[in-house]
C-alpha cells in the first residue's frame, strides 16, 4: 500500500536492544527524514509501559518504531498523538480480525481479554509545542505460543491464518499515515472514534488504585487522556495512566 512518507525509508535490523532506542540514537545523532522507520525481527530488550519487557518470538512479529515530527500539536494536546495511532492499529486489524479489536486505555489494542499490540509513544517537547516522537509498535502476528504469565494472542491464534510481515508492514505504515494526517487536520475528529472503541466501555471493571481493588465503570476519556470512571456513586472520577491500574479479567 502506497504512502507519502511513512515507511518510506526502513532501516532493518536482525536484531536489536530496542528499535526505540535504534530511533532515539538516530535523531541525536543524524537527520532523521519524518516517516522513517526502525524495524527489527528480534529485541532482546523490547520497552513495554510502565517499564515493562516486550516479550516477542524471533521474526514472527512486527517490531517498529516510526519516527513523527508533530509540531503542529500542544503539549497538552499529545494525547491525541496515542488516539491517532491506537486507531491506526485498530484499522489495520479490523480487516482480519472483524472489528474484534478494541484499545485498553490508555494504548494497548486487546482481542477480547487478550492483548495483541503494544504501543510505546517517546516524545519530545519543544516549549509548548511537540517535538518529535518515537512510536514503538509490538504487534503479535505469526506467534502461536505465549509464556503463562503473559495475557496475550496474535493473529495466527485469533485466525488460523499466518501473515506475511511483509506485507502488513506495508498495511501499518498505510493506516499511520492516515490517521496521523487525520490528526494534523482535526484532532478532535478522532475524539468519538477512539471512546467508542475503547475495551470494556461502559462495563464494570475492576481496577487497582492506592494499593486496593475497586470496581468502576468506563465512561470514557478526557481531551487531556485521562479515564473517566462512575463509581457506585454515581460519581464521575478521573485518573492518569499512573493513578491507575485496569485489572484484566482471566
């Protein structure tokens, strides 16, 4: 699938520490062309959120960081940054998977109870404007097997039909491109699209806050990223992706 710019200059790698950190070095380091990607087929120390490990079988899965300059964001609008390519990531699964995909908040893309896709955004600021940003894209395609511990599925688990990760790089990049021009356009055009694909939209969920379980339901999210919650209440509450903690069902 053709594109303007995004993934139009790839550098591929065997393997790799991180393609975050591939990315990272490169724009200290040299000019880096907006659009261009690192891709690896394996990382020894692929970042996860909250500092967790991406844990990822040797080329059987699309590991990638793209590097974006969206200037024309505010500091405070960067969640939309998150909106943009959680929907990205959504379209490009909705073709095999049948709208089964949706994005646990704040940017993890679930099938079900399952988690499919991690997003990792590093972002630079330049005074009250974005700087660049490192998108970091873990997505589960051909791996059939998962540790224990780990609440995850892939493509090939959900269809029974392997990819060609060639060709759904070429699928990512399309739909990245798309919504990121979506975004530079009109951030708030993607305000309903996003609520409404959020996993486990107005259910009661269980979630860890100051070290106990309690129970709320989704309501949606804030123009700053923040979850909204009801309590039993009837009490809107909000709370940033370090506040709290969304508890999967297993």
């Amino acid at each position: 699938m053709e594109t303007l710019f995004t993934g139009k200059i790839i550098h591929r790698f065997e393997e790799t520490t991180s393609t975050n950190e591939l990315a990272a070095e490169a724009l200290k380091n040299s000019k880096v062309i907006e659009g261009t990607a690192f891709v690896a087929g394996n990382q020894t120390q692929g970042k996860g959120q909250r500092g967790n490990v991406w844990q990822s079988h040797p080329n059987q899965n699309i590991l990638a960081s793209y590097v974006y300059f969206p200037t024309f964001l505010k500091t405070e609008q960067q969640f939309y940054l998150i909106k943009a390519v959680s929907l990205a990531i959504k379209d490009l699964l909705d073709k095999y998977l049948i709208d089964k995909a949706r994005i646990k908040w704040p940017n993890d893309i679930y099938i079900n109870d399952l988690k499919i896709t991690g997003i990792l955004i590093e972002s630079s600021t330049k005074g009250d404007y974005m700087g660049n940003s490192i998108i970091g894209i873990g997505m589960n395609v051909n791996q059939k097997q998962f540790e224990d511990h780990v609440n995850a599925t892939s493509i090939v688990l959900e269809t029974g039909i392997g990819c060609n990760l060639e060709m759904l790089f070429s699928e990512l990049s399309y739909h990245l491109e798309k919504r990121y021009l979506m975004l530079k356009r009109s951030p708030k055009a993607l305000d309903q699209e996003y609520q409404n694909a959020l996993y486990r939209l107005n259910e009661k969920t269980n979630f860890i806050l100051d070290g106990q379980q309690t129970e709320l339901v989704i309501i949606g999210v804030d123009e700053m990223g923040q979850l909204k919650l009801r309590n039993d209440l009837g009490e809107i509450i909000q709370y940033g992706m370090h506040q709290i903690k969304m508890k999967i069902p297993k």
